[in-house]
C-alpha cells in the first residue's frame, strides 16, 4: 500500500465522522505534516502519513517536535488499521 492510499482512507474516515482533513501546503516551512485535521468542538490534530514501515524524516520529526511545544497533537499513520484510532482520540476530550 502506498502513502497517497492510506492519505484517502484518512481523508475518508475524517468526512465520514463530520469533519474535515485539510492538506498542508507550506512553501516556506518544510517538513509540515500532510493533514490539518479539524474536528467538531474545536478538536485539531496533525497527520502524517507514510508509507507501511516508513518513518519521519529528521526534518519532520523536527516539525512534529515544535508544534507539540505549542500543545498540538501530532501523530504518523503508516497502516490504515491505524485511523480509527487516532480519530477516536481526536474525539475523547
């Protein structure tokens, strides 16, 4: 499975749930994770995806780090199985 399919499944899931998955477009700050996720109650959250087995890059493990000090939850999904999940934390308040 590649990283562009477990992405669609997560993009799914998120609508599937009432929310919404916003890719992250980010000329000036490499690194930045694929998906906003934003959730009802003001629940936000950051994916990364990769590819099964795949792991962040020590630029994106630098990025996760820093918006982690500003209190947001970060998170890598690399096997579909792992979706649900970390939908169900982003709702567990």
């Amino acid at each position: 499975m590649r990283e562009k399919e477990i992405e669609q499944q997560l993009v799914r899931a998120v609508r599937n749930r009432g929310g919404l998955a916003l890719k992250l477009v980010s000329p000036g700050w490499a690194g930045a994770p694929d998906r906003l996720i934003l959730m009802a109650g003001g629940r936000v959250f950051f994916v990364e995806t990769k590819a099964p087995g795949h792991t962040l890059r020590p630029l994106q493990a630098k990025r996760k780090r820093q918006l982690e000090a500003l209190g947001f939850s970060v998170c890598c999904i690399d096997q579909p199985e792992q979706i649900g999940g970390v939908l169900d934390e982003i709702h567990t308040p």
